[in-house]
C-alpha cells in the first residue's frame, strides 16, 4: 500500500493528522488549532468550517486506509511513506511553513514524547 495526494494541501493536512495521531489523544485544543490557525493558511483558501471538515476526514481516512498498519496506529513504514510523498507535493517554503505549523499544533495540548520524536522525523525527512 501507498499514499497519494491529489493536492498539496492534503499532503500537508496528513501530516499534520499524523502528529494528532502521535499520542493517541485528538484533543480539543488541537481540533481549535487546526479550524482557527491551519484553516486560514494561504494553502487552503479559508474554506468553510465544513468544508475543512470534510477535507480533514478525507486525508484521515486516507492515511488508514491506504497506509500500513498494527493494532491501529501507522507504522514506521507508513510514517515515511507519507513523509516522501508530502515531500514531493510540497514546495520548500510549503514544507517549512508545515515544520512551523506542526511545532505549535504539538504544542496546543503539550508535546508528548511520542510527538517529539515524530516532529524529529518530520524535520528530517522534510527539511
């Protein structure tokens, strides 16, 4: 199994669904992070609350359908799988803005280890 994307900016949310994912915890203040910040970014053209929703939804099902997975959460396998293909649909200041945004979505809620350790693998496999 792989990944596509039909656009850059559902790359971009699927990495971003990976670091809400890290910990095993969506929580409120990431779900207000992504409609109030992500939402209004350039990448996105300010869509509807429902229509980012929708959008949301799609690139998550996306990443468990189309991903390998264990018990539920993407493997390491998958993590770079979506990594190099974000990559490729990213521009370099798409992906540095994406390094940027990741950081304080982690930080909404506090970052976790396991999202530190994700944002590490962002970094590397992005920057």
């Amino acid at each position: 199994m792989s990944i596509k994307f039909e656009k850059s900016s559902e790359a971009f949310l699927s990495v971003l669904s990976l670091v809400i994912g890290a910990d095993q915890v969506g929580s409120l203040d990431e779900r207000d992070f992504l409609f109030g910040k992500v939402r209004t970014l350039p990448l996105f053209g300010n869509p509807s609350a429902a229509e980012f929703g929708k959008l949301l939804g799609k690139v998550t099902d996306a990443l468990y359908s189309q991903l390998p997975t264990d018990d539920g959460d993407i493997t390491s396998e998958g993590v770079m799988q979506l990594l190099a293909e974000a990559k490729k649909m990213l521009d370099p200041e798409q992906r540095k803005t994406l390094l940027q945004v990741a950081t304080e979505l982690s930080k909404s809620d506090g970052t976790t280890d396991q999202e530190s350790a994700l944002l590490n693998q962002i970094r590397g496999a992005l920057g």
